[in-house]
C-alpha cells in the first residue's frame, strides 16, 4: 500500500463532527514527522473524488482551518457535521479532536 493510501485509510476512520491534525494523521500512518506529506495527501483529492475521504476533518496542530482553496467550504462541511468554528476558523480541540 502507498503512503497515500495508507494516509486515506486513516482519514475515513474520523468520524463525523471530530477532527484530527494533519500531524496526528501522519503519526497514526507509521509517518511521524510528516504532516506536510499529509497536507500532499489530502491536496490530490482535489483531482479525484473527495467524498470517498473526509478530508475536511482535517486541521492543523492548533485547530485552525488551514486549506488555502476551499477554507469556506472546508467551514460549511464541518459545520454541518456539528463542528463548531469561530470566526477565525479554529476550532475547539479539546471538545472535537477525535480521539482514537
């Protein structure tokens, strides 16, 4: 299984209205250190079908929205799922982190 794969794989298991962190993704894929990779990952869904991986469920280490292409989008869809995010899309680690 590629990395992307194995990256995808995680993703699916955060549940709706949790989130998780771009580095605690990478940590659970046996890819400590390489949230940036992660962000590559969940970047390509772009071109493919997003709705098979969740990846608005995930945010960066402090709880901020950080997709630079659809930040309002990635809002409405964790909205909608029952997150709550502020004005400056962060979003309340201690009440949403999934904890897995």
């Amino acid at each position: 299984m590629d990395k992307y794969s194995i990256i995808y794989a995680i993703v699916r298991q955060i549940p709706a209205g949790r989130v998780s962190s771009y580095g605690r993704v990478a940590l659970l894929a046996g890819l400590p250190g390489h949230a940036r990779l992660v962000g590559y990952a969940l970047h390509a869904l772009r071109t493919s079908d997003p709705e098979d991986v969740p990846w608005w469920r995930v945010v960066n280490r402090h709880g901020f929205i950080s997709n630079a292409y659809e930040p309002d989008m990635q809002r409405a869809l964790l909205e909608a799922e029952g997150v709550e995010v502020g004005e400056d899309h962060c979003i309340d680690l201690a009440r949403f982190l999934w904890q897995e």
